[in-house]
C-alpha cells in the first residue's frame, strides 16, 4: 500500500469521541484525508448527542473528560452537563475540518472481509432515502462505543401508559403534577431523579440494587479562573494532572481488601448516613455489594431527593406489569403516569445491531457471544485483518477518564496503518498467539479485582459472568502497553 501515490480508504464507523479523534489523528500523524466517517445521526457527539435526559452529565471531571490536544480552558463547572460537552465536540470537529469527511444519517449496516482483494465491503443504510449501498475500503475503524443500545427489559412492554427509556428521552411527555415510575439506580437514574423529584406529584423508585453513592465535588469556575486556564501557562494542564492522578490512585479501590477500598466504603457509607436520617431509607440504599463491583456514582443531590415526602423508594421485586399498573412481590400496586427505563444499555452486544462478517465468513458478534470476546488490546482480532475496534472488550474503566483510553488506542492504530504504508502491506492481522496471550494476562490480572472476584450482576460482565468490558489496572499500566507497537505480534502481507 503505497501512501503517498494510493492511500488507503478508511471507514470510521461513529462521530463521537472515538470517530473524531480517529480522524484528527489520522490527518494529524499521517496527513491523511482517505477517511469517510458514517454516523447514523444527524450531527456529531455520538452519546452526547443522543442523550438528553434531565441532569444528563459526565461523572468524570470535565478538565480530563476532553482531548488532551484540545483543552478547555472556558469549562462551566467541574462536571460539564450533556450539551456543554455536545459543544465541546462540534468545536472541535469545525476547528479540525472534520464535518467534510462525515456522511450524516448514515448507519452502517453490516461490514464483510473479502479476502480476495483483502478489502472491506461496508454497507450503508442512507435513512434519508433508505437506500443500501456498499462500499470497499481498505481499513475500517470502529468507534460506535457501547452506551448506545437501550436496554429495554421485556417485563414493561405490556405498559401502555407514557413510557421512555433515559437514552431516548421523550421531552414531549409531560411529567408535572403526574405519577411517574422510575426503573433502575444506576447513574442514568441517579442524575435524572434529583431534576424530576419536584415536578411530579409522585415519584416511584424501582431499586433493584442500591447504588453506591460518593460525593460530588462539583463547583463553578469563575471567569478569573476561566482566564487563568486560557492565558497562565501549566494552570490547566497542573488541574489536569492533579484529576488524573488522583483518578489513578483510585484503582486500588477496586482492588480486594486493600486500605482505599476500605476508605471508599466509608466515605460512601458516611455519605449515606450524613444525608438520610430515616433508618428504614438508610437500609434500602445501602448497597449489598462490593464497592465498586457496580459502577460508582458522584452526586450531592441523589440521596437527598430519595428523602422527599413525594418519593418512594421500593425495593421489592417486580412481579407483575399491566397496561396500567405495576405490582411486586409484597402485594403492593402502583398505577403510574409515566414510566421511564432507567434501564441502561446493551453494553455486551458490542457493534450489534451492526453485523461484522470475519475472514472465513465467520459472524464475529455470534463467536464473541459464544465464546467470549477476544482482542489484542482491545483494539484488533486476528480474526479481522484491517479491522480496528476503538473501545473494544476489556477497554472500558471504572476509575479515570475513557477520553485518555480513546487517545491512546488512536495514536496506536495511527502506527500500525503508518507501518503497514511503510511495507506496502494490503493486509495487516495480529498474531493469534499474541491474542491469547493478552487476553490470559487480562484474566489473570482482573482476578485481584472486586469486578472479577464479585459477582454483583453488574453490566461489566456478560452471560458467562465473565468481565468483558473493563480494564482491570491502571491507566497507566494500559498506556505504557500500547505506547510501542510490538510489530513481532503482527502479520503483515
């Protein structure tokens, strides 16, 4: 593949924090522009863009939560809400020229290697037209991330009452002065309920499992401060860093029977105990788990809410959903207005409903479902020459921020495609061998942790109750990994 006089057709799959930055450093590193981005919707931000519940906002520290070749001096507040960081994204694929290369309303359907020609032959719905064509590109990148499929438990479906699930928010739906049924406690559900709670004439809390619930150290920057990290060189980057780190202390938390698990549980239940006085509350929101085990939740507001004389919270199993009604297994029957699914995403179905057809004809989603996902990094199979996942299986994180995970998964696809141009290689395929071996020390690793030690039913883990989406250490220890390509565990031809 000769770069300069052909260079490769690249299909990136999503316009969100993975797509973008996918494509920037491609132009960057490469100086490549080959590159055709598919999103199904109708503007880039990927999650961002499609979730707009009330109180919608990230859980990591917007200083961090964001590129690190593109900085923010002129952040609101610590955590930015859902359309600040929308913002945030559509500035930075106007200041990149990244709007050119992006085909709107266009869903990628299914992807088939051929190996033949060794190419990839994409095809795309245009929901404009709903029109299919096919495509050939040489390499494919897929950034469509995995909080982006609804979960909808079957159980609701004969509720014919207003329903919406938190990722697909109705805004239409008028929520004052009704009853309204909220299910789930996770953090979708913990940042909702605070913003509905005053609303409604009544609001319902379905809880399977209570939550854990830390502090949130959420305060506005003013414009001096603002100004500061615009115009006094390392004031920003110094805040930067400080959140990192003090992030990447964190991971011990997750660790079995170690000094800050052991202080994280504390300072969950001291927050607990400072904000609900009313003991029989107390114990319902305590959470009958490993700290960690589930994901962990900053907010000041949550448990407050919960004590409201219009909100319950109930905890007894869900029995029985009618078109009206909701009934559980101590007898009691709610009648709600409104219900929302607080229900998360189908983080285990991977790319699905987008179908990836492997070399030999292999459905990649059924062996994955089957057997277990595997991949070198999380990033490439050798199942899948020219192929790339950004954010793959075991990539995702329980303690720092995905956008640092997401650069360095880029900048390593970057040097493998620069040297597959350098070998004028048609196709390039990690080792199998190599696989294996990283995906054994992965296993090995999350066995110290409270995700592969615990099992809680966390959406971390999939059927086999094997954890298949996190990252089991340090960022760090992820970022020293990836750094340097190991090309000895790579085939080129």
């Amino acid at each position: 593949m000769d770069r300069c006089n052909n260079p490769p057709k690249i299909a990136i799959i999503g316009a969100g924090f993975s797509g973008l930055c996918s494509a920037i450093q491609l132009r960057k590193q490469l100086n490549l522009d080959s590159f055709t981005i598919f999103d199904e919707n109708q503007d880039v931000g990927g999650t961002w863009l499609v979730n707009t519940y009330p109180g919608c906002a990230c859980d990591v520290p917007s200083h961090l939560y964001s590129y690190s070749f593109e900085p923010n001096p002129y952040w609101s507040k610590t955590y930015s809400g859902q359309e600040e960081i929308l913002e945030y994204l559509r500035n930075v694929a106007k200041k990149y020229e990244i709007y050119p290369n992006i085909k709107f309303q266009h869903r990628v359907t299914s992807t088939e290697w051929d190996d033949k020609i060794s190419k990839w032959h994409v095809t795309v719905l245009d929901k404009t037209s709903d029109r299919e064509e096919t495509h050939v590109f040489d390499i494919l990148i897929s950034s469509i991330g995995g909080l982006r499929v609804p979960n909808y438990p079957q159980q609701f479906e004969a509720f014919e009452g207003s329903k919406m699930h938190s990722a697909v928010w109705d805004s239409s739906i008028e929520l004052k002065d009704k009853v309204v049924a909220i299910v789930g406690s996770g953090a979708s559900a913990v940042q909702i309920i605070p913003e509905i709670a005053d609303k409604v004439k009544k609001l319902l809390v379905y809880q399977r499992n209570a939550a854990w619930v830390v502090p949130k150290m959420q305060f506005p920057f003013s414009s001096y401060t603002k100004w500061a990290f615009a115009n006094v060189p390392g004031v920003m980057w110094g805040l930067r860093n400080l959140i990192f780190w003090s992030n990447e202390l964190n991971i011990s938390a997750f660790r079995v029977n170690t000094i800050m698990g052991k202080l994280s549980v504390k300072l969950g239940n001291y927050q607990l105990n400072r904000q609900v006085p009313d003991p029989v509350l107390r114990e319902k929101l305590t959470p009958k788990y490993a700290f960690g085990c589930k994901r962990v939740t900053p907010s000041n507001e949550y448990y407050p809410t919960l004590c409201k004389p219009n909100v319950s919270v109930i905890t007894s199993k869900i029995t029985d959903v009618t078109k009206d009604s909701i009934t559980n297994e101590d007898g009691t029957c709610e009648k709600p207005d409104v219900l929302i699914l607080a229900t998360g995403f189908r983080v285990q179905d991977f790319f699905a409903p987008l179908n990836i057809t492997s070399k030999g004809g292999e459905d990649l989603l059924k062996k994955w479902k089957k057997e277990g996902p595997c991949a070198y990094m999380g990033i490439a199979c050798h199942s899948t020459p020219n192929a790339f996942f950004i954010l793959g299986p075991n990539t995702g994180l329980g303690h720092n921020s995905i956008v640092f995970s997401i650069e360095v998964q880029c900048q390593w696809v970057v040097k493998v495609i620069s040297e597959m141009s350098k070998r004028n290689a048609r196709m390039v395929a990690v080792k199998k061998s190599a696989e294996d071996e990283y995906m054994a020390s992965i296993m090995e690793s999350m066995k110290t942790t409270v995700w592969g030690t615990y099992d809680c039913g966390s959406w971390y883990a999939d059927h086999r109750g094997v954890i298949t989406a996190l990252w089991p250490e340090s960022l760090i220890s992820y970022y020293n990994r990836t750094k340097d390509v190991d090309f000895s565990h790579i085939d080129f031809v």
